[in-house]
C-alpha cells in the first residue's frame, strides 16, 4: 500500500509542478526539488547541478514560453519503492497557437525524511526535433 501512496504523491508533485510552469510561478516550480538537483535540459547547458543553477535554465526558458502557451503533460509513468523512484512523461510544448513539439521527460526522485523531492530531471526531444 505504501507504494501506492508513493506513486500518487508522486504524480501530485509533477502535476504541482506543470502547474507552475504553465503559470510562470518558479517559486512553484522549484518547489519538491532537492538541493543538489541535477538537470540534464535540451538547450545549454548540457547540465545544470544545485538548485540556483536549474532556476536560471527556467529563466532562459521564459524567454521562450509565455503563459497560456501549451505545456501538456501525457503518458504519465510512476515506480516507488523505498526512498527512489522514478518517473516518465511526454510534454507537448508549445505557443497557444497549439503548435510546438514534444519534450520527454524523466525525473529521478529520492525520499528524504519521508517526503519526496526532484533530484533528477532529464529533458529530451527527438532527433527529428533538431533537424
């Protein structure tokens, strides 16, 4: 069962944190990430360790991405067990106008006095993306 409870708070902070991307709101973003977070992002950086250094990579994002645009969550995959856990998700992102392209995504979780944090997010897009 504890699993279980694993896998939907799990889900709660990846939907928390969408959320916030949608709503431009990085206080939220950062939110449920550990200190020492280690982000491997499409554009450069090639990595981005510490959670000052994952801020600035949404600073740059936001260059881009204006709220109302679309960033959808899809394909939603949960695995806990004891203090890991990992998830895996497809993003479409994009303007309002609806086009964009898809993101894959996958976060690397680990439980610290028995709450969950965001301690790897790995973002990718199809070769094809970069033609």
């Amino acid at each position: 069962m504890e699993n279980h409870n694993d896998e939907v708070r799990i889900r709660e902070i990846i939907q928390n944190w969408a959320e916030a991307v949608r709503s431009i709101d990085i206080k939220g973003i950062l939110a449920n990430h550990s200190d020492d977070i280690l982000m491997f992002d499409v554009p450069p950086p090639l990595e981005s360790k510490g959670i000052a250094e994952y801020e600035e990579t949404w600073v740059y994002f936001y260059q881009y991405f204006k709220k109302g645009d679309t960033w959808e969550l899809r394909d939603i995959n949960v695995a806990a067990g004891g203090d890991a856990a990992f998830a895996t998700m497809l993003i479409k992102c994009g303007g309002a106008d609806g086009k964009g392209f898809d993101v894959r995504v996958t976060m690397g979780f680990k439980k610290i006095k028995g709450e969950w944090f965001i301690a790897h997010e790995h973002h990718s897009v199809p070769a094809k993306e970069m033609e």
